[in-house]
C-alpha cells in the first residue's frame, strides 16, 4: 500500500508520503499495483523510499559490515535506527548523506557507492 495524494480528478497521483495523512479527502492509500501509481514512479522516479528498500541497494556484505559497524559506533547506531522507525528514507535529506558519509569514514562504502545509494 503506498499513501500518495490525488490530483483534482483523482486520476493521477500527485505526491508520495511515508504514511496517512488525515483531514484532506484528495489523499488516500491505494494498493502498489494501481496504475496510477506506476505512472507517477515512470514521470518521476522517487527519493521517498523503503527503509527495506534503500538497505536492499547494498550488497549483503556491506549491510552486515553495516551491523557490526553500529555495534561500537553510536551515531551509526542511532542513524540507521531512526531510518527503520522511520520506514523509509528521503533520498534528498541532508541526514541521509551525512549518515553514508560515517560509513564511507568506517570504509563501509566508497563515495561512488554512497552516490549510487542516493540516486532515485
């Protein structure tokens, strides 16, 4: 399910968001397989993404040098542990870069991958 608001004639979608917004009836939740939903990911691809998604960019190497990384570093542990309470990431968040650039300094990720991982 993605929660996205709708154009005027609630034919397209006109925005993505992390989770229900309420109040506003040109917002509403629709099922993954919606073409509407298809059609908007073709136009523009997105910077909100799953947490499991943004993680699943890296290698099973990198995401377990990734745990064990956070295990002795404090501010790795917090960045990554508010990325999945959060449920996604914002590929444009300045936090988002920041907390690639602790793992390029731990030798996690080069800066070619970390530009990678923040591509749309």
């Amino acid at each position: 399910m993605a929660f996205v608001q709708l154009s005027g004639d609630g034919k397209s979608v006109a925005g993505i968001f992390g989770g229900p917004q309420t109040g506003n009836p040109a917002f509403a939740e629709i099922d993954d397989a919606d073409p509407r939903l298809a059609a908007f990911y073709a136009a523009k691809p997105p910077t909100l993404i799953p947490f499991t998604q943004f993680v699943g960019r890296m290698t099973q190497a990198q995401q377990i040098a990734v745990a064990a990384a956070a295990q002795s570093n404090p501010q790795l542990l917090l960045w990554f542990a508010l990325g999945a309470a959060h449920g996604t990431v914002d590929l444009t968040d300045p936090a988002t870069a920041q907390g690639l650039q602790v793992l390029v300094g731990a030798g996690i990720l080069t800066q070619a991958q970390v530009t990678a991982l923040l591509t749309p």
